[in-house]
C-alpha cells in the first residue's frame, strides 16, 4: 500500500465510500483504460486497508468477548 500512503490514515468509512465510488466509476465503464488501472490500483489498496481495519476490529471484539 506504500503507492497510496494516504490511504493508511483514512477511517474505515471514508475508506469504504471511496472503494465504493471507484466500482461505480469502473461498473459505469465511463473511464479510459489508463485511468481504469489506476483507479482499479488505488481500490485495491483501499480493500486491502478496509480488510485489515475489519480484522483488528474483529481481533478486538474477540478479546472483549473472551474476558
């Protein structure tokens, strides 16, 4: 995720309206081939930062819940 280094601040929920836009942008199939890589690479990095925020979430709930 280091070609998009903003992306690590960003909470989950901003994070997850910007992957949204970026499948209407590519589902619209407005958007030219360069700028579809582009911005098929930056939703990528996006998923993968919402996975692991979903999964340190998950990793919290389970330590609350084992208590």
């Amino acid at each position: 995720m280091t070609k998009f280094p903003e992306i690590a601040a960003l909470p989950f929920e901003k994070a997850l309206a910007q992957l949204e836009e970026i499948v209407s942008k590519l589902e619209s199939g407005k958007v030219d081939l360069e700028q579809s890589i582009a911005i098929y690479e930056k939703g990528q990095a996006l998923k993968e930062h919402c996975e692991k925020q979903l999964k340190d979430a998950e990793a919290r709930i389970e330590k609350i819940t084992l208590k």
